[in-house]
C-alpha cells in the first residue's frame, strides 16, 4: 500500500494561468474541471473557473490548483506554506530554476549551500513560494 501527497494550491480567479504555467515548467498533461461542470455556480463570473485542476507529469510532479468561489473565504496568506521542489542533477534543477523565475521575485539565489548542491527559494508570479534544491546525503557534523 502506498500514499501519495500532492500540493493543492488555492487561488482567487488564476488557478487556470498558474496550472498552464506549472505545465509549461514541468510539462505533462493538465485536466482542469470548472465550476460549471460541476454544477456548482453561485457566480456566473465564476462559471468558468477552476473547480478541479491538476498537472501531473510524467518524471512524477503533481500540482493540483482550485479557484476559491468569493462566496468563501480566501487568503493568499504570507508564508503559509513552502513548495519544496527536489531534484537529482543540477542541470535538472537549474531548468526548473529557470522556467520558475519568470516574473517571480528571487528570495534566496539558486546556488551552492551547506546541506546541497544547489539550492534556492523564489516567490512566483501567483505568490507562491518555491525553495529548489538537488537531494544530496545529509551529512551531520
């Protein structure tokens, strides 16, 4: 038996952009799912959001994404969570590195650090904050 965790990330009105976004980053296949296909439309401004994403690649990221309806409470919130995004080779990395930082706000630069490789944290164009790093053994001193 397994279990797998997926990041759900909530937004007001840009969980489409930010799933085409994620998927021209990571590639894969996008499925998006609207409020209006479910029957669920309190807003007809809101009929065509997202209900139920997600992006799912091959190499196993997974990101799902909802458009809080503004009946509902909804806050962006300040560091209220971090994607932590791992990867096995630098070149690797500094790819998603690269494609991320398009209209985001660099918090710490993508470079060598004590417990890996490479590392870095940025805050995307959706205010979502990525740290990015190559996995290496942890070596306790």
């Amino acid at each position: 038996m397994s279990v797998n965790v997926v990041t759900h990330l909530n937004f007001r009105g840009d969980a489409r952009a930010a799933l085409d976004f994620y998927e021209s980053v990571f590639g894969g296949e996008k499925a998006v799912v609207t409020h209006k296909d479910v029957g669920d439309v309190q807003n007809p401004a809101e009929a065509d959001q997202v209900s139920w994403g997600q992006v799912a690649a091959p190499n196993g990221f997974r990101v799902m994404a909802y458009d809080v309806p503004s009946h509902l409470p909804w806050d962006l919130g300040e560091n209220a969570f971090f994607v932590s995004l791992r990867g096995e080779t630098t070149e690797e990395i500094t790819e998603y590195w690269t494609k991320l930082s398009d209209g985001a706000t660099v918090v710490q630069d993508l470079g060598p650090a004590q417990w890996a490789p490479l590392y870095g944290m940025l805050k995307d164009r959706f205010g979502v904050t990525w740290v990015v790093d190559v996995v290496s053994e942890y070596q306790a001193s």
